[in-house]
C-alpha cells in the first residue's frame, strides 16, 4: 500500500456557503473534485500528525464512496485516527456530540442537509472544529483560497475499510474506529431531559408520530423514543435512512412533510407530531390542526427552558439569525437575560456559546438548538417540547396559545423563489440596496401611511467575541411598529438562485390571534412586492414555497 501524489487542477466555485460546499452528486462525480476540496481542508489545517477527526453523513448517494475517499486521504495527510459513524452515518448534530465527547481536533460532515438527494440530487461537505461546530469563515475563506491553486492531493491506494463492523482497523499508520451512530448521542440527551417523565408520558397512551423523512434520523429516534422512552412501535415513520430519502424532499416543514401534516389535521391525529431534516439538525414540532413556526418554538423553548432538568438552572442568553422572528427576543427580556441578533448559518452561534453568552441559539428555517453541541439538532428540539408536554400535562396548543396571550403573537412567514435566474436576482438585491437611503420615514402600504419605514438596511454583524465583522447579510427593511421584510439570497441553493423574503408582524391583542398567517401579512407582502420588483425582475408571480 503506497501513498500517491495526484495531480490535479483547480476547479472554479469551491467556496463553502452557508452551511460547507454544496452542489449537485454529478459535479461532486468529477474525477479529484471531492479530493481536491478534502486535500484543500487538510492543507489549511496543517500538521495532523496525532490527531483524532470525526467522519460521518447523511446517508445520502455518495455517501460511502466520499467517506473511502477521505479516509484513505486523512491516511496520507497522517491524522492518527479516525472515528466513522457505523455505515458512514451520523447526523450532523451527532457528529458534533462526538468530537466534544472524544476531545477530536474536528470533524467532517458529509450532507447537503434537506437539499434532495440520489444520483441526480445533490451532496455536500463541511469542516468542523475542535468546539463541534461548524468552522468560522475564516477557515472557509482559507480552504476556498487553497483550492484556486491546488496541483496535487495525496491519497493511500489501500482496498476499502469495512464500515459496517464496529471495531477498529489500520489504513496505513491511521486507525479507523468505526463507532455505534447513536451511542454518544442518545447518552447526551438522557442527560438533559426528563426521560423518566417523558416514559411515563407514553405509558399512559400519549400518541405521537415521528416523520424520519427517510433521512438520518430515523436509527437516533427509533433507538431513543421507541428504545429508551418506550413509545410504541410504528411512532418513528420513514426511519430508514434511504439514499434518496424515497424521494422525500428531506425539509421538516408543512409543505415538505404534508404527509404528517394531513395526519395532524385529520381525525385520527396523534397528540404530538414531530419531523427532522436529510441530516438531523433541523425540526418541526407540529400539534393537533396546529404546526409551529421555529420562530415561536425557539421562544416557547426558551419560556419553559427550566423544566428540562439539564437547563433547570436557567439559561444564560439567547441568539438568533436577524431574518428569524423577534419573539425569542420579548422572553430574553421577561428573564432578564441578552438576546443576539445573528446572521443566519449555525457558524455564527459558536462564539456566543463558546463564550458562556447564550444557551439556546435558533433560525426561522427550523433550526434549534443549545450549547449541549454546536450544531442546531432536530431530536433535541423534539425531546425537548416532549419534556415540556410530561412537565405542564398541556398540549402543543395550549402551550402556544398560552405563550401568545403572555407575550403577544409574531405572525410570522417565509417565501422562498427558488431556481430563480441568477442574474436577475442579483440585480433585485442591487437595486433594492440603492433604494434604502430613499426609505427611511417612508410611507408605505395601500393607501399610504399604513406602515412607516424606522430602518431600511443591509445587516451587517460584528461578532462581540473575536470582532470579525460579516458584510450583506440581507437587507431589511423594519416598520415603526416593529414589522419587518427581509430579503437575502440563499447560500446553500445548488441551481440558479433562491430569494428569501421574510415576513413578520406583532400582535399583541390576543382577541386577534387566529388570523391566517398569510391573511395577517398580507399587506407587508404587497409592499415586499412593490418595494423589490420581484415579479417583474424575475418573472415569478408567486414563491416556489412558503412556510
Ligand atoms: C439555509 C437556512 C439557514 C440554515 C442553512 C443550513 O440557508 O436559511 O437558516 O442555517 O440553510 O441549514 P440559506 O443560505 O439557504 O438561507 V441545513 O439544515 O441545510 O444545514
Ligand atoms: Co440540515
């Protein structure tokens, strides 16, 4: 068994986005184009000599083949051990359990996350760092800039290592561990959560159905709600990771999981619905007729957080990405405690946890998560309302309507264009960023005067850790009253380009609490509209989905 020194050329467009490197299985096939972004990661972390990495995926199309590769590449680049999710599998929030729990140098995660898998689908990579947690762009820009100039990678021609036996072999002087997917994970949780509460909760009959999407977390929630916490059998649906999810587009929201939803909304609806993403880390929490918007799940989290008993001492502060809804921000104030103001990928979170400043972190694209990792993490989250259910006898109804009428409610939606022609969804951020000297005080709205423009910005964030400072990260435009419409472009889209508007506006009034969400926004669409141009510039007359 030799090492070999490749050679190679530099493929344009290998810089990580939102959430690592994304982009369709066919371009991730091109021969050294994976092993050019690996041996891109390996050169910018330098000498490994010693050091333990963590590697695992989604279980998407490619999954096994990515992992040989960067095995027998972490060989040649001397990292002492490897430890490999079973079958190349670990959700993304596992995989950050792991590196914490083993103390590993940092890890790499194989996923494309809810992106649509299977050969025509797509695939994806990202590093993370010793603290678990995706790298900071620091890393992603020094990687990126490592790839333009790439001529060769090292790489080891051993035969393939066994992934599907538990137990340890040798690839040239590095040790590949293959670890049970789940064990770290599911001890992690056991600590945070009532589990006792949470089995006598399901010994008493509470139905609930868990919608795996065909994607990771099918083996974490079959092992921990139907092992550990006795639910019945049959509660986890779709729990086999499949590599093309069965044709599931893994995205945990009303649209993407209809399924669950109609089951909901029908007569036989259990108690609790629940449903995570291709990779783990994302979670819808749904009740009887009634789905949770993350937004307000982040703040109902952070309302009961004492109940869990691992958050039973209270919560240090929270944070959240700018586009997700200020309602987490009204219960920081209640408890006294700060709230960040964020943009949106996990990366930025990692500091503020790092440095004790918040527990609970969220994003409005059904992201949660704490400080117990440095990934969002779907079971958590879903553990976590479960705990909150056991605790207060309430449903998921009460405990949202009851925050309401507390807090007030952030009517609160998201319309996604996607595949939108990229030039032109340029050119709408553009203008609109010319247009927003010319805003503030403005009367805008049918009739004018229905809302006046307070702010009309682009989010820029300086991190209160290490001052780095991220530039464009959405242009908002924030009304007198605290409504807001946020446009960005998504960066974690693999055709064309996706434009994401948001949409939120406050009531306090419980007597107007049961308006359709849409129905409630509908003027802060008309002027997201009118104020982008987005019809005209990109011939779209409606969002490909809106959650
Ligand atoms: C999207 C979401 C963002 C999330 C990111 C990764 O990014 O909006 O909140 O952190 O996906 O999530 P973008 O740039 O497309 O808006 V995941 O579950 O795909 O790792
Ligand atoms: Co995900």
């Amino acid at each position: 068994m030799t090492i070999h020194t490749v050679a190679t050329t530099p493929f344009a467009g290998q810089r990580p986005g939102t959430s690592g490197l994304r982009k369709k299985v066919t371009e991730f096939q091109q021969p050294g184009y994976l092993e050019n972004f690996v041996e891109a990661i390996f050169l910018t972390l330098g000498d490994l000599t010693g050091q333990t990495l963590v590697l695992g995926g989604d279980g998407r199309y490619f999954n096994r083949s990515a992992i040989q590769t960067i095995l027998h590449m972490a060989a040649a680049h001397g990292v002492a051990r490897v430890l490999v999710g079973q079958g190349g599998i670990l959700s993304t929030p596992a995989v950050s359990c792991v590196i914490r729990k083993h103390g590993a140098f940092g890890g790499i995660v194989l996923s494309a996350s809810h992106n649509p898998g299977g050969p025509d689908g797509d695939f994806g990579i990202k590093y993370n760092i010793g603290n678990g947690g995706p790298a900071p762009e620091k890393i992603t820009e020094a990687v990126y800039s490592q790839t333009q100039g790439l001529l060769s990678y090292r790489i080891s021609d051993a035969p393939p290592v066994n992934l599907d036996t538990i137990g340890t072999t040798q690839l040239e002087g590095m040790q590949v561990e293959v670890i049970d997917s789940v064990a770290d994970y599911a001890e992690l949780m056991k600590g945070l959560f009532d589990f006792d509460a949470i089995r006598a909760l399901f010994a008493r009959g509470f139905t609930m159905r868990f919608d795996g999407m065909s994607a990771v977390s099918g083996p974490y929630a079959k092992a921990i709600l139907e092992g550990m916490l006795g639910a019945p059998a049959g509660t986890v649906i779709n729990g086999e990771p499949l590599e093309d999810f069965g044709g599931h587009h893994p995205d945990p929201n009303p649209v993407n999981a209809a399924e669950l939803i109609a089951l909901m909304n029908g007569p036989d609806a259990p108690e609790f619905g629940a449903a995570s993403d291709g990779d783990g880390d994302r979670n819808m929490i749904v009740g009887r007729g009634i789905a949770v918007t993350p937004s307000d799940s982040l703040a109902i989290i952070a309302a009961n957080a004492t109940l869990a008993p691992g958050y039973a001492a209270g919560i240090k502060g929270i944070a959240r990405s700018m586009p997700t809804s200020t309602a987490a921000d009204r219960v920081a104030q209640a408890l006294g405690i700060a709230c960040f103001e964020t943009p949106t990928g996990w990366k930025y979170f990692g500091n503020l946890m790092d440095a004790g400043m918040v527990t609970l972190c969220g994003e409005e694209s059904y992201g949660t998560g704490s400080d117990h990792v440095r990934e969002k993490d779907g079971l958590w989250a879903v553990l976590f309302w479960l705990n909150i259910v056991a605790a207060t006898g309430k449903t998921v109804n009460q405990l949202v309507n009851e925050h309401w009428a507390r807090f007030g409610r952030n009517y609160y939606s998201r319309h996604d264009y996607e595949a939108v022609d990229a030039t032109a969804a340029d050119a709408m951020m553009n203008a609109l960023r010319d247009k927003l000297p010319t805003l503030e005080g403005e009367a805008l709205g049918e009739g004018m005067g229905n809302y006046r423009v307070s702010v009309a910005d682009e989010f820029v964030y300086t991190d209160p850790v290490d001052h780095s400072v991220a530039t464009q990260q959405g242009v908002r435009i924030i009304m007198d009253d605290g409504s807001r419409i946020v446009f960005r472009l998504s960066g974690t889209g693999t055709e064309g380009a996706t434009i994401r508007v948001y949409l939120e506006r406050y009531e306090a009034d419980p007597a107007h609490h049961n308006l359709e969400t849409q129905e409630a926004l509908s003027k802060l669409i008309a002027i997201a509209d009118s104020v982008s141009e987005l019809r005209q510039r990109t011939g779209r007359q409606q969002p490909s989905v809106i959650t």
